[in-house]
C-alpha cells in the first residue's frame, strides 16, 4: 500500500462515521438508508487499514482488499434473496425491527431488556442487542445493517487468515488459505448474514487468532483474549463454546510431553500462568456445557447419566429438523432409530458426508439445491486436491498444538451438526465448520521424497 490511499482511506472512515451518525437522526428518507450503507463502505476501508498494515505481503493485501470487496455483492444477494425469492419470510427481518425497538429504549436510557430471565434463546437475544447499537450508529437502514453484517464476515476471514499467517510460512498454503477463508462462495454467502451466522462467525475467527497468539507466547492479555472470544461463541452457540473448549483441551495435553521434553517437568507443571490457563479455559468449558442444551436433558432424573441425556438431546434435534412440517422439500428421513451411542457411531459416516457434500447433484430439484451441489462438488475436489496438506496435518497431530485443534473441531462441529438431516440448515451450518477445514487442508504438506538413481555403469573396454 502506497502513502497517498492510506491517506484517503484514513480521511474517508471519519467522514463515512459522521454521515451515518447523521443519517440515524434521517432514518425516514432514502437519503438515510444511502448514508447508512456508506458508513458500512467505511468500516470496510478501516478493515482494509488494519489488514494492510499486518498482512504487508502485496498478494495477502491484495486478497484482502478483493475479499472486502467480494461481501458487497453477497451483502445484496441476501436482500435479493430475502426480500424477493422468499418475500420477506426471513429472519433478518426479525432481527431488524426488534433491533430498533432496542435501540429506541437504549437511547431513552430504559435498560430493562438486559435483564435475562432464561437462556433459552440466549444468542438471538444477543445478536439482537448487538445489532440494536449498529442501529444506534446506522440507523434502522436495511441496506446498511446487511452491509454491516458483511464487514462483520470480512473480518472474521481476516482474523483467520492472521491466524494461518502467525503458525505458517509456506506461501503457497497462505495463498491457498487465504483465498479459501475469503472467496470461498457458501462461506462468503452465509458469514454476510444479518444474524446469528456473521457474528459467530467472527467469534470463531477471534478465538482462532487469539489461540495462534497464545501459542506463541502465553501472556495474560493474550489468555483473556482467548477467553473473550471463546465465551462469545459460547453465548451465541453454548454447544459450538463447548467442542471449542474440548478441542483445545485435548490439543494441550497431547502436546503437553513436548512441553516436557524440551523445558523439563519443573518448567512447564509448577507455573502458575500454565495453571491459570487450564483453570480459566475450564471454567469458560463448565459455563457452555451448563448454557448447552445438553444440560437440560441431561439433569432429567429418567435419563440417569450425561450419556444418555447427550444422546437424547442428539435425538430431539435429529428427529425434530428430520420431521420439521416447514422444510418438507430439503428434509430427510430419520436415520437414527434410537438415542444410543452406538446407533449415533453407526450414523455418523453417513451423516457426516451429507453434511459436507450433500446434496448431490442428482438430488437437486431447483436451483437453490442445484448451486449447493455443485459448491458439494467443489469442497471435495478441493479435499483431493490438497491430500497431501490433510496427510500432512494428521501426521503433526502428535507435535502441533495448532493442527490438533483445528482438526478436532472440524471433526467434532460436522459429528455434532451431521444429525441435522435438512438441507436447509446444513447448508447455513456448514459456515462454522468450512473454516477449520480450510486451515487444515493448508498446513504445508510434507515435502516429496526424490530417490536417486544410482548411475549406469559405465561399460569397460575388452
């Protein structure tokens, strides 16, 4: 980036801030819905600022600019979507207007929507206060709620890109990761949201990022980050909070012994630092469990153990979207017959592939399901492709704290969702999952093994 765009992107975010502050006070004119959107072009050219200045290498900037760029058109699709295709029966526009009943008491000091009687719908409810302050700064402008949301995805594929680019150095993964996080057509579709998808989204990218930093030095801001960002993702999705937990868990004690080997016992099990991080991630982990639908069944005194009460959680969400009266056309039959571990362990390697690849091509019935399949097909050509990367990545489960993680929540967010037999959420789900792929099919493969030949004999005169 030169000096002269800097300039004048610098010159643009204030300028873009004070135009929508004015256009909440002219929510009624299309002047206001137009300002609104421009503030949101703004905190696009802010994220092109940050980024710039982290990322430094011209392509990795580059890609940022186009990724930022590329959340305008899906941003508007939405609209097209919503407000065309499906004639306003959306959820977005339920956010909107509760939103600005918020935003209405927050400006006349009425505060009283804070107080939380359940949790049930907790993470609606956040991502509705959230967009109630937007709506403070914007305006109750559609346009620019929607454009906002898309920035909200942008930089939670910055952040994860930040991520790839503090663990990794192989230019051709960064290349391959950055252009997957950001281009990506469902990711960049269903991360532009105006709802829940955007934020948790973000929240996830921030965990990540925060988790790469952690790994290169443990310090105290750098663990309440961590912290942060995991109890965010536990608000909006508790389930989603506690795999997170579990798998940086398990990716700390599978690398505990080289945490050993290489600064002895002493070193690594007396520090209080060590200690406090496992104390605050548990207890992060405690808190989304109790959140988690989980701990409503598994308190029933019929159920007996936290086995069964999982099992029947998994049961009521799979039998509950496999016969949801309002999504015949994309749902599918019940697969698992009973809430059992093993009939869940038997369900899974379908249940996964529909998950990640379904529907196929053949099972497409209207252009909706036929754009899915072809993006189905894509994913897995991109998973061949790039073997040599998941090789690669299995291989360092046993040494990279990072690759553990990253592969244990890939793995447990599609075995936890795959019980969503309808095409319809799958496909808005999968955004939480496609992330961790990606960061795992860019891990540097393992360089090819060259044998040399040993040379011909040269034949001796007679």
């Amino acid at each position: 980036m030169t000096a002269a765009p800097k300039w004048v992107a610098c010159a643009l975010v204030p300028l873009a801030v004070l135009i929508g502050w004015l256009a909440a006070w002219d929510h009624a004119t299309v002047m206001g819905t137009a300002l609104g959107a421009l503030w949101c072009c703004g905190a696009g050219v802010l994220i092109y600022i940050i980024g710039g200045r982290q990322l430094r290498t011209p392509w990795l900037v580059a890609t940022l600019f186009g990724g930022v760029l590329y959340r305008v058109p899906m941003s508007i699709a939405h609209l097209v979507v919503g407000l065309i295709i499906f004639r306003g029966e959306v959820d977005f526009l339920a956010y909107t207007t509760t939103a600005q009943v918020l935003s209405k008491q927050i400006r006349e000091f009425d505060f009283s929507f804070l107080a939380v009687e359940s949790t049930e719908g907790l993470g609606g409810w956040f991502v509705t206060v959230l967009i109630a302050f937007a709506v403070m700064v914007i305006g109750p402008s559609l346009p620019g709620l929607v454009l906002l949301s898309g920035m909200v995805g942008a930089m939670g594929s910055y952040l994860f890109v930040r991520a790839l680019h503090i663990r990794f150095t192989d230019e051709k993964s960064l290349r391959f990761g950055a252009l997957a996080l950001f281009f990506f057509p469902s990711l960049a579709f269903w991360t532009s949201l105006l709802g829940k998808d955007s934020w948790i989204f973000l929240f996830l990218a921030w965990t990540t990022f925060a988790l790469a930093r952690v790994e290169q030095k443990l310090t105290l801001p750098r663990l309440l980050s961590l912290c942060v960002a995991i109890a965010l993702v536990t608000v909006v999705r508790a389930y989603i909070g506690a795999l997170l937990v579990a798998s940086l868990l398990l990716a700390f004690f599978l690398t505990m012994h080289l945490r050993i080997r290489r600064t002895g016992t002493a070193a690594v099990l007396t520090p209080v630092k060590y200690a406090g991080f496992l104390v605050v991630i548990g207890i992060v982990g405690m808190v989304a469990v109790k959140l988690s639908p989980v701990s409503r069944y598994a308190a029933i005194e019929a159920s007996g153990s936290l086995t069964e009460g999982v099992m029947t959680t998994v049961m009521m969400a799979h039998t509950g979207l496999a016969t949801d009266p309002n999504a015949a056309g994309s749902s599918l039959p019940i697969a698992i017959k009973e809430p059992t571990v093993s009939a869940f362990v038997t369900f899974l390697p379908q249940g996964m592939t529909t998950f990640l690849f379904r529907p196929f091509i053949w099972e497409a019935h209207n252009m909706v399901a036929l754009i899915a399949s072809i993006e189905g097909m894509l994913l897995m050509g991109i998973i061949v492709l790039r073997w040599r990367s998941l090789v690669a990545a299995v291989r360092r489960c046993r040494s990279d704290f990072f690759v553990i993680f990253a592969l244990t929540a890939a793995l447990s967010f599609t075995a936890l969702m795959s019980v969503e037999l309808n095409f319809g959420v799958i496909v808005r789900h999968r955004a939480m999952v496609l992330p961790f792929i990606f960061l795992v099919l860019s891990v540097p493969p393992l360089p090819r093994r060259r044998t040399v030949r040993a040379p011909a004999p040269v034949p001796q005169p007679a």
